[in-house]
C-alpha cells in the first residue's frame, strides 16, 4: 500500500488531516514560487489536536519547492523520544514550533521564513517595522518584536520564550532570526503577511536615514 493510499480516506477525520497536508504542502511550494524561501532552512507547520500539541511539520533537508503532503512529519510535543526517531525534525523548529503551538491557542498555523529583506531589517538595533508608507502603516503595533535571541534554538525553554514574546500577536519578528506568521488556519496568514516581495523595499529602509510622512494639516 502507498503511502498516498494509506494517507487518503473516506473517514471525515482522516480526510480533514489529508486535506491539512495538502493546504500546508500548498504553502511550501507558494512560499518557493515567491522565493520567500531559504531552500531547505526554514518551517511550516500547522496544529491538527485541539490542544495543539500535534502538528504536521516539513521533514529536514527537503526542498520547499519538492515538498508533497505525504512528506510532512506528523509530530506531537510531548514524545520526548521524537529527536531519537530515524526521521527526526530539524532540532531549532521542534523546539520552536513545537512550544508555540502548545502555548498559543490561536497559533494553529505557523509560517516561519528568513525572506532578505525581513531579515536584514531584524539585524537592526531596532528591527521594529516604522509606519513610513501605507503598506507598513497596516502593521503598525501588530508585530511583536524579539530581542532575546542568542544562538540557533535548541531547548524546549527557548520555544517557551518564543511563544510569550508572541503572545496574542500574529506576526513577530525575531530578532537577528526572520520571521514568523501564525493564523488559525494555513490560508489565514496569508492575506496578512507581509508580503516580503513588496514590502521589502520599506523594510530596508532603516538603514537609511527615515523621511517621516506629514500628516495633512501640518507643516
Ligand atoms: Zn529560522
């Protein structure tokens, strides 16, 4: 029996997770086609238990562009034997993934990515995304910020961390890290992100000295 067979069934349960691999295996090859990705380095994963303890998660070393829905590990945080199996996720997004979905209810999806631009602007002293056009404007104090990173995640505690710095927000920006996107669905983040391709150039604005907007009625 193929994996795909063993996958694919008429039960409502099974079929609503096939369908949560397929919506999450979709992401990976959008996030490629929109070269958002960093080939095999970064995480999608998407909560299928009410506690939100098991998640589907990208396998280590797949190209995002390659990733099929009988790909995705099927994961549950509290399997402290998950890091000895033959096909163990990477390390940094067990620890991270895996503790905020069991600490955030409201982050059944997760989106993480290290695009350029998003990057280069969490490199900075204050990797804060200004409200200097339109497009930014909209996630004004919508972006929680970290500034506690120190090294490649590899403990439970640090995804603990991770998971209260984004508290109720939906996008954070981890600094010198990327960013992530959490929706309650995987289609959910989407209309929401901030769109690296686009907003990139405004996020490599602070490099450079900021030229404020005037409100109208102002001089
Ligand atoms: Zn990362």
């Amino acid at each position: 029996m193929s994996n795909l067979t063993k996958l694919k069934s008429d039960n409502a349960e099974d079929a609503q997770l096939w369908q949560m691999r397929v919506d999450l295996a979709a992401a990976f090859r959008l996030a490629a086609a929109m070269n958002w990705h960093e080939s095999v380095g970064n995480h999608f994963s998407l909560a299928v238990s009410p506690d939100g303890k098991k998640f589907l998660m990208n396998p280590r070393w797949k190209h995002f562009s390659l990733i099929k829905a009988s790909d995705l590990l099927f994961l549950d945080s509290d399997n402290s034997e998950t890091m000895k199996r033959p096909n163990a996720p990477d390390p940094s997004a067990w620890c991270i993934h895996g503790r905020i979905h069991a600490n955030v209810a409201h982050a059944r999806c997760l989106l993480h990515l290290h695009p350029p631009y998003a990057t280069a602007l969490a490199a900075l002293a204050d990797p804060d995304l200004k409200p200097v056009d339109q497009n930014t404007a909209r996630f004004y104090n919508r972006i929680a910020v970290d500034l506690g990173f120190d090294g490649i995640a590899d403990d439970r505690a640090e995804g603990d961390r991770l998971a209260r710095v984004l508290g109720n927000k939906s996008r954070m920006m981890m600094g010198n890290h990327g960013i992530l996107v959490a929706g309650a669905t995987v289609a959910e983040p989407a209309p929401r992100w901030p769109r690296p391709s686009r907003i990139s150039i405004s996020w490599s604005a602070p490099a450079r000295p900021w030229c404020w907007p005037i409100p109208r009625g102002r001089s």
